[in-house]
C-alpha cells in the first residue's frame, strides 16, 4: 500500500453459523482513501453504533432489509466530521450523522447525510436516545401500546438501546415500569437513574418467584416485547384485559437453535389475546423515518435530554476494531447502556 492513508473497513466475511452474530463473522480489511469529487465531502467517522436489531443484515435472508453482501462493509449508523467539502452545504469540520457503517472514511453528496444539530449535548446521541432506537420507543409509547398514566408497562433489556428510552419515557407519562435485566448492577442503575419502580435480575436464583410476585402486583397494562423468553413467560398470566403488546425483538431467541425446552408457546400466547382481547403491534421503528412522529420525536427528545428529563446511557467502546466483538457482546448481554464505537476524535 502507498503512503497514503488507508480506509480501515470492516467487512462481513461470512454469515453467521451460531445464529448469534460472533465477532468472527466480520474482518477488518483497508481500502484506498476515498476523494471528495465536485459535489461531495469526505467524512471520517467519528462514532458508530452498535445495534442488534442489525442482525438481520447479516442473514442470507431477511425480511426486513436488503442483506449486507459477502465482502461488503458492515452497515450501522455512523456519525463523523466533514474533512473536505465540495459541497455548497458542507464545509470542513461539520459534524454530521448518517448510516455509513463501520470504516474510517466514506464520502457523501449529501443525499444520505445530515448535520448534527450543535445543541444536542452529545453527538453520539444520534446513534441511540435520537437515532433509531430511540424512534422505535418513542413510537412504542406514543403508538402502538399508549400507555397512560397509572398503568403499569413491563420491558426487558432495561439497559438496551429501545429499553432504557421505553422506561424512561414510560416514566414521564406516570405509568409503573416493571424491568428486567441480566445483573443486579444494571437493575440497581435502572431504578436509581430512571426511576424504573421494579427491575427484575434474570439471573438471580430466585428470578421465577420474583417475576410472578412482581406482575401479580399490578397486573400488566402494556408489555414491550425485546426479548420475549422467560420475562414474557412470566408476564402471560398477568395481561390486563385489553392490554398492548409491542413486538420490537426477540433478543432471548436468536441464540436458539431449537425451541426452548417445554416447546412452542405460540398456543399459550394465541389464547391470552383472545381471553382477554389483549391487542399486539409490531415494530419497525424506520417506518417512521421521515414521518411528523420523527419530526416531533427529535424536537420533543431534544428538549427531555436538555431539561435533564431524558438521561441516555452509553457503553462506549474505543477503536474500530472492537466493533464486532461489541456486536457479539449485545447477545452476551455485556453492554451497559447503548453500544457506541468510538473510533476517531
Ligand atoms: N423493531 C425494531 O425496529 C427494532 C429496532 C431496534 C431494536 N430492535 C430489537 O429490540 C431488541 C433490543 O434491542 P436494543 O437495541 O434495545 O438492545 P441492545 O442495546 O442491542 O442490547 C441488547 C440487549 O439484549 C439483552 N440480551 C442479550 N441476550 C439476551 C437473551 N438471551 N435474553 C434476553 N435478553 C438478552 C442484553 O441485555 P440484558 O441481558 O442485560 O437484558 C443486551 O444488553 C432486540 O431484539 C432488537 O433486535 C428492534
């Protein structure tokens, strides 16, 4: 290679086989520093984030969204700092936010790009409280479970991207927050920085009694399905008539590569919506990309974040390297907060 400086990249070299995205999956390779021609800017990216709903990219087949090929770069929202700019809207040193995915450099002619707003305390919050995952809440609460005041809404992952933004916005309607998460650390965190009233430690031993007691108490009005499994299992019995049901993820089930034991639950579920008329929606939290709900969604994040209402949490990783060992670290349950890679200053 010349001189000149290289496009660290990192590219997906083979599907995963475990079902679990493991970090091998990806390698990191160099390309040729992309140039900035008329019309365009050059990007070095700052920030990335790591999520798990990205998954599905790595998949042959996926319903959701084009797969990343073979020998792609891995693809995952980004933000980064314009270093040339031939582009009558940029100048060098604007930061900016888009979906880049996980290399050093990418140029731009602006038409996937956009300046990240100066007044946002962080950047990286574009990748999480007022990104994606923070959408997909933001739509959770706002439309598809509705939660009032008084309810009582459960989510797991209390500590994910979704389920931190879900708890807290949850709060500021007065409604209960049941949570669960794998650590009492984490729990402990959720209840004494968010105000989440129950967290339930999935580890510990006596998780099972915990769970009934916890959602025999007051019933569940909203239930905000991340990771289904054993929480969801425990909150059945315990549905409200009429409560809502938000299916953002699976997380418990992409390890899996059989049913979990005591088989399939569909039946169970299936007979707990008719019983008690409980209404289920599905999330794709970029379906509201572009929509008055985002339009509201940044302006109204924006102001909970400033007024101190909104406290993201970030597990900040450093260099583009640990990008696929995060990855893999999000179904091993080690982030603390919302993934982000920290790869340039
Ligand atoms: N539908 C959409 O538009 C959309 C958008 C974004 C995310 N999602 C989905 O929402 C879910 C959460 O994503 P996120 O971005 O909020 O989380 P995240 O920041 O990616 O964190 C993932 C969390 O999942 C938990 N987890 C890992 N393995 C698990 C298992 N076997 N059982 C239960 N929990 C497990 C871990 O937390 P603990 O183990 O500590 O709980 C981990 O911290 C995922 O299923 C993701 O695919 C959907």
């Amino acid at each position: 290679m010349s001189n000149k400086v290289a496009n660290r990249r990192i590219v997906l070299a083979e599907r995963p086989r475990y079902i679990i995205p493991t970090a091998n999956v990806f390698r990191m390779t160099e390309a040729t520093m992309p140039e900035a021609r008329a019309g365009q800017v050059l990007i070095r990216t700052t920030w990335l984030g790591v999520d798990s709903y990205l998954y599905s990219r790595l998949q042959r087949d996926s319903q959701f969204a084009v797969p990343v090929n073979i020998g792609d770069v891995m693809v995952g929202a980004t933000v980064g700092r314009v270093e040339v700019s031939n582009h009558p809207d940029y100048k060098a040193g604007d930061i900016v936010h888009g979906f880049w995915g996980w290399q050093d450099y990418t140029v731009s002619d602006g038409s996937d790009i956009e300046k990240v707003d100066p007044e946002i305390p962080r950047a990286t919050y574009m990748l999480g409280a007022l990104g994606i995952p923070g959408l997909g809440a933001y739509a959770v609460i706002n439309e598809l479970v509705r939660v009032q005041a008084g309810e009582t809404l459960a989510v797991g992952n209390a500590l994910g991207g979704i389920g931190q933004i879900v708890s807290q916005l949850a709060k500021l309607k007065g409604a209960r927050v049941l949570a669960a998460a794998s650590t009492t650390e984490k729990c402990r965190y959720a209840k004494e920085h968010w105000g989440v009233d129950v967290c339930i430690d999935r580890s510990a031993k006596d998780f099972l009694p915990n769970a009934q007691t916890e959602f025999a108490k007051a019933g569940v009005d909203c239930y905000v399905m991340l990771a289904g499994g054993r929480v969801l299992d425990m909150a059945l019995p315990y549905f409200r008539a009429n409560a809502r049901i938000a299916v953002c993820g699976m997380m418990s089930t992409y390890g899996l590569s059989s049913l979990p034991p005591g088989g399939d639950r569909t039946v169970l579920l299936m007979t707990e919506i008719m019983r008690r008329r409980l209404q289920i929606r599905g999330l794709v939290s970029t379906d509201y990309v572009g929509t008055p709900l985002a339009a509201q969604f940044r302006k109204e994040m924006k102001e909970y974040i400033l007024s101190g209402k909104i406290k993201p949490l970030e597990h900040i990783v450093k260099g583009l390297e640990q990008a696929p060992e995060t990855m893999q670290g999000l179904f091993e349950g080690r982030n603390f907060g919302k993934a982000v890679i920290h790869v340039a200053d």
